[in-house]
C-alpha cells in the first residue's frame, strides 16, 4: 500500500491509483476468507505499481534529458 501512494505521489497518478485500489482490497478479501481472490488483488496491486513507478522513471529521465538538450541549444545559440 504504502509503494503504491509513492508512486501516486511521485510517479505516474493513474497507475498508483490502480494499485491502491487494488491494495486497499486485498485486506478486506483476506478477512472475509478469500484468500484467492486477496492474493490475486495483491498481484495486481504490484503490477500496477511497478507499471506506474517505470512509467514516471522513464518520464523523470526523458524530461530531464530534454533540458539537457535545450540547455545546451541555448548555450550554443549564445555565441
């Protein structure tokens, strides 16, 4: 749960959205015996958060190599 309100926080919303939701049921399924149904809600949970948490790495580095890039057009664009 808490790996997925980083990456809603941090990362990618929608996908942490998804892993919330999906952790906030694996409790409940768990308490009331289905115990199938909790671990495949769990398996969800971590696949929508990896998904998120790789998707907002893979933003975090292409924007910061787009500032690379127009910090050193502007540098250039100097002289």
């Amino acid at each position: 749960m808490v790996e997925s309100i980083l990456v809603t926080l941090f990362c990618c919303l929608p996908f942490g959205i998804a892993g919330i939701v999906n952790a906030v049921n694996v409790n409940g399924r768990y308490d009331g015996g289905d115990y199938e149904d909790a671990q495949r809600a769990s398996a969800q949970a971590g696949k929508w958060t990896k998904i998120g948490f790789w998707i907002g790495i893979v933003v975090y580095v292409l924007w910061f190599g787009f500032m690379f890039l127009l910090g050193g057009a502007a540098l250039l664009g100097r002289h």
